[in-house]
C-alpha cells in the first residue's frame, strides 16, 4: 500500500520539479497554439460576462445639518437655576435624541425603504416606481433570477407614514429592500460635520432622482422629530383658542344684548345680572388674550426648533458609470485563460495522468 507521502513524492517531484526550465519553456512553446486559442477562448468569455453586467452609477449629495436646537435655551434655563443648588447641566446643553451621526441609520431604517419602493423614479423609461425599477431586470442576469422566474409578486406597500404595526414583507419585496439598503446610504464626516448621501443605481438619473429622494426624506424626518413637541403646543393652543375666542364673541354679545334691552331699566337684580355678564365677559377675553400670546408663542417655537440644512453640493446626474470595469474583468479571464493553459501543458508533459494510472495499477496489485 502506497501513503499520500509517497504517493504525492513519486507523482510531482520525479516528473515535473525535475524538468528542467529549457524543457518547460520548449513545452509551452510548442504548444504555444492551443494556449493561444484557450486564451483567447477565455478572454471571449470575459468579454461577454463584461458586456452581460448593468452599468452602475453613483449620484452624492452633501449637506450640513445645523448641530444646535432650540432645546438647547431650556438647557441653560435650568443650568442658570440650578446653579444656586451646585448642580452642574453644563455636559446637557448639546443633548439631542436625533443626533448628526444617527442620520445614516435613518436611510437604513424599514419606514425609509418601504417609502423608497413606492417613491416615484424617472429612467431611461416612462414613470414608475423605486420598486418596479429595481425588479423589472435592471439589476442584471444571475442564476437566482434564472431560477427564481416563476416567483411574480407585487413590490407596492403601504406608505411608510401609516406603518402603525408589525411589517409584513413577500419574498420579492424582501429582495428589494435588501438591494435598496446596499444601494443607498449615508456617511457622516465627524470632523466637517457634513454628511454624504450616496445613491447608485443602473441609471443615471435614477441614481439622481434616488439621491434627491433620500435627502428629502432625512431633512423631513429630522424636521418632524425636532418641531414635533412644538407642532403639538400649536395644535393644542389653535383649537382652545378658537373655543375662547367663541366664548368671548358670546359674552361681548350676552353684553351688548343686556344694554340694549335694559337702557331704562334700574333694579338691584338687573345690575347683578350685568355685573356677571360683564365678569364673564373680562375672564372670556383675558383667557382669549393669554391664549392668543401662547399661540403666538408657539409659532415662534416652532419657527426655533425646525433645523435648518446647508445643502453643499445637491444630487448630481452622472456622467460616467463606476461600474462594471469591463477592461479589468476582460484582463482577469484572459490571465486565468493563459495560466490554466500553461498549466494543461505542464501537466501533460509531466505524464501527471498516466503516472497516476501507473501507481494506481500498483496499489490495486
């Protein structure tokens, strides 16, 4: 019985280590016409599998996001108050939940997504959805997709905004939300503060259209969180407003109605019936006139809180694609073609095949 020690010293070294390199170069060269034609075998292939892939572009966008809020005068309120207690809020005066560095994890969130599928996008074909894009074949060929061909199912949801409960996702709504959260990210520059939102697409002004997308989805949904407690305050003071306005309007007429129809009428019980009217009447507007002053108020808290963004450089159409590079995938094949077959020729002037069948032969006797 042969081991693999001897199995492996008898096969290599004796035939091929031992060939010396006037008779390798002479081998290859003898063959150099089928190396040639497998090369060139290969190189077609590359060609091919380079012209078979989707153009990419990528289309940037940056901005500035504003790194102060209006929380931050209640912050030094208390500061200032609770300074004469030896409480120091000096660490809390920057606190933000929504800071600059969460804004990536915002374009990677299923709200975003599931609102991207359905966002409207504008190719080198009519109007249609991010959704119906990305699933109607621009995503290039692949043997899931070969084998996948039967699976026909509709990539349209909910809008994100009325997502109030668990999501529920098919399988080509699944792979789409996949490619979208590898398609589109952002990037936050902690020393500059600027944030890079980058969308790439199988077509230029879809990659655009994507980007501009993105941005305003982030600048929205940082803008409805930050002025979301202040919004709130307004609809509140709007609607007491307009039930004190109501009131007051009531009591200057229970007032005027009262004079008009006892001008020359003096009596005790008449007197206290206007003296209540006219109380009611100047606690109906001192509650209108408080209430229009917070209403005010709260307009200008609105106004404060909501951030303001320095776009940098907007979304851009590309120009040139990124991807595939076609020369290199070409080079690549043409490489592994001309190795494979200077490898063929090694092997077979090394009789690597009938000293197998040789040792074979002696290991079965």
């Amino acid at each position: 019985m042969i081991t693999s020690t001897e199995f492996s010293a008898t096969l290599v070294p004796s035939r091929w280590v031992d060939l010396p390199a006037e008779a390798v170069i002479r081998a290859i060269w003898l063959a150099r016409l089928r190396v040639a034609k497998r090369t060139v075998s290969f190189a077609v292939i590359g060609a091919i599998t380079a012209l078979l892939q989707p153009s990419e572009f990528r289309s940037e966008a940056r901005i500035i996001p504003e790194m102060n809020t209006g929380a931050n005068d209640l912050f030094k309120r208390l500061s200032s108050m609770a300074g004469f207690a030896g409480v120091d809020f000096s660490d809390t005066e920057d606190l933000d939940a929504v800071r600059p560095d969460l804004y990536p994890n915002v374009l990677q969130s299923t709200p975003f997504i599931l609102f991207l599928i359905d966002a409207p996008i504008t190719g080198k074909e009519p109007l249609k959805t991010v959704g119906q894009f990305l699933s109607a074949g621009h995503m290039g060929w692949s043997w899931k997709e070969l084998l996948a061909f039967d699976i026909q199912e509709d990539t349209k949801h909910s809008p994100s905004h009325m997502i109030k409960g668990p999501v529920h996702l098919s399988v080509q709504q699944q792979e789409v939300a996949e490619e979208i959260g590898e398609r589109v990210n952002a990037k936050l520059d902690t020393r500059s503060g600027v944030i890079t939102i980058t969308a790439q697409m199988p077509d230029a002004q879809a990659a655009a259209t994507v980007a501009q997308l993105a941005l305003n989805y982030l600048t929205e949904y940082v803008t409805t969180y930050r002025t979301g407690k202040a919004r709130q305050d307004l609809d509140f003071y709007d609607k007491q407003l307009a039930n004190a306005r109501q009131r007051y309007h009531k009591a200057q007429l229970a007032v005027f109605d009262y004079n008009d129809n006892h001008k020359a009428v003096v009596q005790q019980t008449t007197t206290i019936d206007r003296h209540r009217m006219e109380a009611e009447l100047i606690i109906a507007q001192s509650v209108y006139t408080e209430l229009s002053r917070q209403f005010e108020q709260a307009k200008l808290n609105v106004q404060e809180r909501t951030p303001v963004f320095n776009v940098l450089e907007p979304p851009n159409v590309p120009l040139k694609r990124i991807a595939p590079r076609r020369m290199l995938i070409v080079l690549v094949f043409t490489l592994v073609g001309l190795i494979t077959s200077v490898l063929a020729v090694l092997i077979r002037q090394a009789n690597v095949a009938g000293r197998l069948k040789e040792i074979i032969a002696e290991d079965t006797h």
